[in-house]
C-alpha cells in the first residue's frame, strides 16, 4: 500500500549516507522531501508540520553511532516517530462479565462495514467467542439480507468452534428511511436474544450514510444511549484519503468512538488515513481489513506498519500468517521430507496451496525486507499459479511421487489435461528438481553443501516463477535484466 510514500521516504533519507555527522541543513533538507511526500499521501496538513518537527527536534545535531551512518541514524529516529505517530498497539477487544460485550460499529455508507462485521466475527470466533450480529443499518435496501449472507458464510467457513449468529427484522428494514425508535428498538431485541443465547459478543451493524448528517448521527447517538456499548469502532476506508480523516473526526466529537478499524488497505491507495486518522481522533487503529475473505483481518501493529513504510518488511506479520495456515507437525514432516531429498508434487502442491491462503502473492513478497521498494513495476498473476495447480492435477499419483518416470509422452499428455504447454510442464518438473536438490544440500553440516546449494539456487531465475514478473534476477546464465541492469550497462558504454 504505501509503495510510493517508502521510495519517496527512502530517497529523502538517502542523501543523509556519506555525511559525518547529522546537521540542521541536512536534516531540514531531507524532512522537507519528507513532508513533501507526506502531503502528497493525503496526511493530515496538521500531522505533518508536527510529525517532521518532532523528528527535526530529536535529529537536530544528533552524533552518528559508530557502528551507524548518518542515514541509518536518521532513519532509526524517523522510524520511532512513524511509531509514536501511529501507536501504541491496542488490538484486544475489552470483554465484560457477565456477557455478552456490546461493540457498535459505524460508519460511512460503502466503507466496507458490513464485511468488517463478518470478518471480527470470524476472528473472535476463532479464539473461542460464540458471537451474535445484529442487522442494525434500516436505511439502506438489502442491507439486513446482506448481513445475513456474510453472516451465514462466517458461521459456515470462519475457523474455531464457537458459534456465530445472526438477529435481523427484514420487515422493518425502509427503503426511504425509517424512524429512530425502530433502530433502536432492533437493538434492544437483539441484545435480549445475544443474553438468552449466552453469547460473548453482540456486534450491531449500523447504519451509514453517504455523507455525515444530523439524521444519521440522532440515530447512531439514540442507539448508543439505549445500549451503552462497551466498545464503539469507527470504519474507515483507506482509500477516501483525507476526507476519512475530517468523518473520523465527525464521529468521534458526537460518538467518543474506542478504535478504529481500516478497509482496504490492501488496495493501491495513498495511505494518509493510516499516518492521519489516530492522530486526528486520539482513538487507536485496533484493525486492518486487507482482503476480501473472511479471514482478511489484521491486528494493527504500528512498529511493524512503520517498518513497511521505511521498506524493512515485515517478517513478523509473515510468520504469523504461516503459522496460522501450517500446523507445527505438518511443517517437520514436509522439512523431514525436503533433508531427505524425498518431497513429492502433492507436497509441493500442499505448500503453495497454504502459502496463497495467507494472501495475495504480491502482498506476502511486500512483507520481505527490501523487496517492497521493487514491486512498483512487478507483476504477479495468480492466473499462472492456478495454471502450475492444474498442471500436478493432471499427473498420476505415480508421476507426482517421482517425477522421474516422465517422458515425452507423458509430459504431452499432462499439457494437454491442464490445457498448457509441454515446455511449462518440463520447466515446473526443472524448478521442482532444483528444489529437491538445493534443500537436500542444504541439510548438510557443512558450509560448503550451503554454498552449493545457494549456486543451484542461483540457476533458478526469478523472472522463470510462475506468475512473477519483473522482480531481479538472481544471477547466472540466461538472466532477464531489469531496468536497473540495463542502466548500468549503459553507463559501462559510455566509460568506454
């Protein structure tokens, strides 16, 4: 999401390396590209003249740490502002006793908050909260049939054993509007159903209007006072910039609202709501919607998100996400299986079947340290992932536990099962053999097999990955050269 502001980010930052020692000049030079870029990602004009002072104040005439350069320096110091300025982490929902905690949710007409609905169900579901969602939002037509579509797939397909459920009064749902009291009083039944059925968490799902008006807020304000909800979450859309940041502040003075949850923030937005909006209302970030399945919702982690602004990565957020799809048995059996040389197309199949249920794949490339700052221009089509799936679908048990056995034959009749060609059949069965070569090297002692290993890694090109495009090559014969390669050669030219 924030491609842009991290080479603008960088790019500031790098003009400090070389320099001795951090200076006034120096500094102001930098953080006024800083600010530029700030501006340009739709931030608050407020947080930003106080963003780049503070970091100005705490850079100013800093010494560079010996095992440091001044450019590293500064980026430590604007890393911990980009935290301070988005934090601190609060993502647990506060739960009472007895139940069930009430959570309103609100927000702007096509903010994505209905969705945001099912998927907090789905995550509290699992962690083992039976939870109740109450179709709240009278105003808009189809609204509680939505709902309860969302609904019915979280309770069928979320993970966890808890329940979740759904309250909703279709009969009382207006096309042009309907009166305050028959919101509230929705709210109030369903709260009775949420105790009657013991349940941990009443979500109500409330209405929205296409822009901020008295109507809307009496509402959202009457149900609040008849429920008191322990918590009140404001839906943001990460794309609208910074008309998300002036309704955040509208809810929050009539509201009080306790977090924020951000929508697509997945999408190729600018992402000022995220720099601006905790800032503005004093409310934490407690989510992030970043996807459409049910289970697209992240824990809001400011160090990490100032981490992927700075183009560090985020390998914590990637672990986790594998740790969710691969159980701690079914990963020492596929790395059992990889020292041995012994890994088979199914498990092949497996893992990249687990890795494209953590996300999309230039989304997961974009937490790895340093490669965010490439994917502007890379290609990733997932098409081609689908193609590679129905390539080892087309092959006999016997071919996918040794792939050894096939032929021209076979391999024809695999292209045409899986409607490719033969040459993308022969080079998955190439990249799967290197594989199988590097990882069995790579379970020797010594760090000779290491480095062997690393030059059969070399041989398979990141530009030959199914539905990866543009990334640098690693190296070695054949390599596709990226715009980078081509400029260096270029200017090798010209010093001849």
């Amino acid at each position: 999401m924030f491609e842009t502001l991290s080479d603008r980010f960088n790019n500031a930052l790098r003009n400090l390396s070389g320099r001795g020692r951090i200076t006034e000049d120096n500094v102001r030079e930098s953080m006024r590209e800083v600010r530029t870029a700030l501006l340009e990602a739709d931030v608050h004009l407020d947080v930003v003249k106080a963003f780049c002072q503070d970091v100005i104040d705490e850079a100013m005439g800093a010494d560079v740490t010996k095992s440091l350069k001044p450019g590293e320096e500064m980026i430590g110091i604007v890393h911990q502002k980009l935290v301070d300025l988005m934090g601190p982490v609060d993502s647990h929902l506060m739960m009472v006793d007895p139940p069930p905690t009430i959570v309103m949710m609100c927000g702007l007409q096509g903010s994505g908050k209905t969705t945001t609905c099912g998927k907090l169900a789905a995550y509290l579901k699992a962690r083992g909260k039976n939870v109740m969602v109450a179709a709240a939002d009278l105003q808009r037509p189809a609204a509680v049939e939505q709902l309860r579509i969302v609904i019915d797939d979280v309770a069928q397909n979320a993970k966890g054993n808890a329940h979740v459920t759904f309250y909703g009064e279709p009969d009382k749902c207006a096309e042009y509007g309907q009166a305050v009291g028959v919101a509230v009083g929705v709210c109030q039944r369903a709260l009775r159903e949420a105790r009657a059925q013991r349940s941990d968490v009443l979500i109500l799902d409330t209405a929205g209007r296409l822009h901020i008006d008295d109507d809307l807020m009496g509402e959202l304000e009457a149900v609040n006072r008849a429920l008191n909800p322990h918590q009140i979450y404001l839906i943001v859309d990460a794309m609208v910039g910074q008309d998300a940041v002036n309704s955040a502040q509208a809810f929050h003075q009539r509201l009080t609202i306790d977090g924020v949850i951000l929508t697509k923030f997945d999408s190729d937005t600018r992402g000022g709501a995220a720099l601006s909006v905790k800032q503005v209302t004093g409310a934490p970030i407690k989510f992030l919607g970043v996807g459409e399945k049910i289970d697209a919702l992240e824990e809001f982690h400011p160090q990490r998100m100032a981490g992927r602004i700075l183009g560090m990565g985020d390998v914590v957020s990637l672990v986790e996400k594998a740790q969710q799809e691969v159980s701690e048995e079914e990963a020492e059996r596929i790395a059992a299986k990889m020292a041995e040389g012994k890994l088979t197309m199914d498990d092949f199949l497996k893992q990249l079947r687990s890795i494209r249920r953590m996300g999309p794949m230039k989304q997961l490339l974009g937490l790895l340290p340093g490669v965010g700052s490439m994917l502007k221009d890379v290609e990733v089509d997932e098409k081609q992932l689908d193609q590679l799936e129905g390539i080892v679908h087309s092959m006999t048990p016997r071919e996918r536990d040794e792939v050894k056995v096939l032929n021209k034959s076979r391999v024809r009749r695999i292209s045409k099962g899986s409607g490719t060609q033969p040459a993308d059949v022969n080079r998955l069965v190439k990249q799967f053999d290197m594989i199988q070569k590097m990882t069995k090297q790579m379970a020797g002692t010594g760090a000779m097999g290491k480095m062997k290993a690393m030059r059969e890694l070399q041989k398979m090109e990141t530009a030959g990955m199914p539905g990866v495009r543009g990334l640098p090559s690693l190296g070695g014969r054949g390599s596709t050269k990226t715009s980078s390669h081509k400029q260096n050669f270029k200017q090798r030219k010209k010093r001849k």
